[in-house]
C-alpha cells in the first residue's frame, strides 16, 4: 500500500492516495501563498523535546525505534491537566478524516459530549469519511468558510497544500518553536522526528504533527491461515507466492487489496530492494519508480493476481470493505496502517490469530521496510487572534495527554461503564456502545494524540507479538529521503504524479497493460513532475545539511 497509507490508519485504518483533479478549482487566494520552499529562508527551532514521565512498560523500546510494549493498564491514573482549556464558552469547528461510520450526533453520544465537558469547549466535528476526502478538501480549500482547525491526514499529499497553509492558517512558530513549546508540554512530548516528518514551510512551523511510530504499516495476515498454506517468516519471494496460492483455494484470497491499497506495491516493491519512494545520496535523488527492482515487484505482483491470490475485487472494494472480508476470513490478509491493529483485533473477534507478515527474500537483496514519516499528518489552525489560537493549542494540548493519565483513557477508551468497562486483568475493553461511540467514528486522536505504545486492552498475546516483530523489522527500516522537504513542483504536481503511478501499477498487476508498458509510464511520471520535483528536493536536503 502506498506511503500514504497509513494507512493510513494508519492509523488509522485504511489507505488513501491523492487523485489529480483535487485542488485544481482552488482560487487563487486560497492557493497563492507563495513559494514554500525552505532553501535559503532561516529555518525556526524545531520545540524543545522533553518526553513526559509515565509507567514503566513491560516490554522495553529502543533508541532504533521499537515502541514500549504494556501487556497490562496501568493501575493508577494520573491528572494530566489542572485546568480545562475553555471556559465552558467557547466552541471550535475542526475536521479530520475517519475511516469508520459516521458518528450520532453530539446530543445523543455520551463520548463526544464527555470529551466536551473535559475540554471546557464545544467542538462542532465534521468528519470526512476517506472515500469522500479528496473532494471534500477541494471544496473546503477553495472556499471562504474554514473550520478552526483542520488535519490533513491519511497520508494525502494535496496539490498546493502548503501554499494553502501558509496563505491561509496561522504561523504557530512563535507559540512552538525552541522552548516555546513548554507552555504546552504535552505538545513538547511529541519526539523531534515527528516534527521533521512533517516538515516546515518556508523555513516557519505551520502545523502540529501526530505523531506515529516508525514502522508504517504493516501486511496483517490470518495466521492459522497462513501456517496451513505453509507460510514461514522469511520465506523465499518464490515459496510465499506459492503459499499464496495455496493458501486462495476455496475461493478464499490470500491477499486482500483495496481501491486505495494498489495492490500493496510499496511493500511488495521494497522487499524487491527498491527505495523507500526517494532516496537522496551523494548529491543524486534516486525514486523508487524508475528502479530494477520496482518493475521487478510489478512482475512479482502480477504473477500473483495471475495465480488467484489477490481478491478479485482489489480494484473496485474500498477498504472499509476489505476489512469485513478480512474479519471473515474471506480474504487472510490485508495491508494497513500500524496503528490499525487493535481495531483489527476487536474486529477479529478471537476468530483466528492476528499476526504480521515479515518480508519475503528475494535473492541478491537485502530486506528493507518501509519508514514511516513519524506522524498520520498534522493539523492547522486557522489564522486568528493570538488569543484563539492559544485556545487551539491548549485543546491540542489536552488532546495529547500522554499514555497513563486519566485524559488519554477518556480520549482513547470513553467513560467507564458507559464505553468500557476494566475487565478481570484491569484493561479497558469496550462495550457494545464504546463500539460505537468511540474514537474511531470520531476521530479526536486525529486532530492530536500522544506518542504511542504497543498496548492492546484485553490482547496482551498480541503486544507481545507485534513488539517481537518490530525487533526483527525495526533494523530493516529505510527512511523515505522526502518527507519534511518542500518542492513547489511536488506541490502543485503531487496528485497527477501519485495518479501516474497507481493507474499505471494497477493496470500492470491487473494485467490491462504488459510490464513492458511501465518504462512508458515512468516516462509520464518524469515528465510531469517527478524530474522537477527530483532537483527541488535535491536543493532542499543539501539546504539542510
């Protein structure tokens, strides 16, 4: 699935990619800002980094990346906020995407007015289901009427999206930047990466970034499955295919793909060796694309589909969808966003045993994984008074109350015995209503959260699985040399070029076009964008460092 994927849910829990028409209609005011290149602007401070005190985990991180590990709730809470960011007065608009169902209305959802009541504001939420968010952010981008505070998630890189920002939403540098930041020190505890991933804009600090761990996104798979059909971690490319295979009899599918997962290819084409999008070294951009070893992933992954081993619908079914095949055991696997595992599980239902996939190995190279950028997207404000904005960044504050305090559980799990009750081990596990009413369906942890643990009420089994998987993936991880970089082309360009390639990637696996056509293909891509947009960010990252 693609790098925006993260799937996206990434959190999240679906896929999204940017279509070309996005923001074409965009006036030229709400798209005029200007260039928003960093190469010769002096760049603000990143915040300070002061990482929050909270329980000791269970299971230990690493500097690499490997995220703490709790196979228990901690047994005492904490207060992580004396006083309520409003005063009970004031009310806020704000939009996020949502890969789940649309929320009840603020008057009959216990969650959303108790997380109003906490926040001492009225947030008046709109949330764009992911199959509806590159329209919707057309419309909202070209319009006058901007809601207070908006994230750009999902892993959607919009055309003039940063010319949007910084025309149209408040510089937040002199509330963030260095030790500014320790007004609002949940805000200090998200890690300095995550900053980086998002990046500045013309050397300034326009957005906050939620923060995510490093590992991307991962091929979640059915595991009982899987071990039928003779699956092993580390297999051979060749013996997973056979497995594959093995593994769609019964008119079951091995692979499940959506209308924005493409087949899975960024995860297919960096177990091939390619690059993590763009790689920039010694003075020379290299993107994935145009590599050995990505048509070498194409021709890999057509000979799947030739075989039955992706869902016949992969290019039609969305990944809401997808998920209720997956749950079903229809389809034995599916890639999504990291952050999507506990909502898988829950979906499971103890049916069979969840578990993540480890590369394939493809002789002559050495496995890779895919980087995250550090964060599912970011969130602006909208330009207002000193004093407005300050309100923004204390509900945003509160928002990324860290793990162990009464705020996060509030945020993440409900009211306890209305959303969730403490089972017999002391975890929060949802009731039939905190299914519902919850933050899936509305969203607060996609406007800001805290940085995550590897922590799962009432499945510590699959704590233990996914952090003895980050030990053998983290090692594995390539960084995408882009992210954080700006490029005036990538910018206006982005949504044609991610166009190029899934059409073109789709067509090849699906087999309406010969792997031959792809050189064709990538000639388009360069043409359009991607030659340009190679030397922008070759002048930016050398700015840099």
């Amino acid at each position: 699935m693609s790098r925006r994927t993260l799937l996206r849910s990434i959190a999240v829990g679906g896929a999204a990619l940017a279509a070309p028409s996005v923001l074409t209609a965009c006036s030229t005011d709400s798209g005029s800002g200007g260039s928003v290149s960093n190469a010769g602007k002096k760049a603000v401070p990143w915040p300070a980094y002061k990482p929050a005190e909270g329980p000791a985990p269970d299971l230990a991180p690493t500097a690499e990346g490997v995220q703490a590990g709790y196979t228990k709730y901690p047994e005492k809470l904490v207060r992580a906020i004396s006083e309520k960011p409003g005063d009970g007065k004031q009310k806020i608009r704000v939009l996020t995407i949502t890969y789940g169902t649309p929320p009840k209305p603020a008057g009959r959802n216990g969650y959303w007015q108790a997380v109003n009541e906490a926040l001492g504001v009225e947030v008046e939420f709109t949330v764009v289901p992911d199959a509806d968010f590159r329209a919707k952010m057309s419309t909202l981008m070209s319009g006058d009427d901007l809601p207070d505070m908006i994230n750009f998630g999902g892993g959607y890189v919009l055309p003039r999206e940063s010319q949007f920002v910084k025309s149209r939403c408040a510089d937040l540098s002199e509330h963030l930047s260095g030790d500014a930041v320790k007004d609002y020190p949940h805000l200090a505890n998200i890690p300095t990466y995550a900053w980086e991933g998002m990046g500045r804009i013309a050397g300034r600090i326009y957005g906050l970034p939620v923060e995510r761990a490093k590992v991307q996104g991962a091929m979640f798979i059915n595991r009982e499955a899987f071990d039928r059909a003779g699956y092993r971690p580390g297999m051979s490319a060749p013996d997973f295919r056979a497995m594959a295979r093995e593994a769609s009899r019964g008119r079951k599918s091995a692979l499940g793909a959506s209308t924005v997962g493409f087949f899975g290819y960024l995860y297919h084409a960096m177990w091939h060796g390619a690059p993590n999008q763009w790689r920039i070294k010694g003075g020379k951009v290299t993107d994935m694309y145009g590599t050995d070893a990505f048509k070498a992933a194409l021709e890999y992954m057509a000979k799947l589909r030739q075989d039955g081993s992706y869902n016949p619908d992969a290019t039609s079914i969305s990944q809401v969808d997808l998920k209720t095949q997956f749950y079903n055991g229809t389809v034995r696997s599916m890639t999504d966003g990291w952050g999507a595992a506990v909502s898988n599980a829950q979906g499971i239902k103890d049916e069979f045993t969840l578990d993540v996939a480890e590369p394939y190995a493809v002789d002559g190279v050495t496995p890779v994984y895919q980087q995250n950028r550090g964060c599912f997207g970011y969130t602006v404000i909208k330009k207002a008074s000193k004093d407005r904005v300050k309100l923004m960044l204390r509900v945003l504050n509160w928002l990324a109350s860290p793990f162990g305090t009464k705020e996060y559980e509030l945020m993440h799990y409900g009211v306890e015995g209305t959303h969730f009750r403490y089972d017999k081990a002391g975890d929060p596990v949802a009731t039939e209503l905190g299914l519902v009413d919850s933050r899936t369906n509305l969203p607060f942890p996609y406007l800001m959260d805290a940085p995550q643990p590897l922590y799962y009420p009432g499945f510590p089994d699959l704590t233990k699985r996914l952090h003895a998987w980050q030990r053998k993936v983290v090692p594995m991880l390539v960084p995408d040399d882009h992210w954080g970089l700006m490029s005036d082309t990538y910018n206006r360009q982005s949504a044609t070029m991610d166009q190029i390639i899934t059409d073109g990637v789709t067509a090849v696996v699906a087999g309406r076009k010969k792997l031959s056509d792809w050189d064709g293909v990538y000639k388009k891509w360069r043409s359009q964008g991607g030659e340009q947009s190679a030397e922008e960010f070759l002048e930016e990252y050398e700015a840099a460092h």
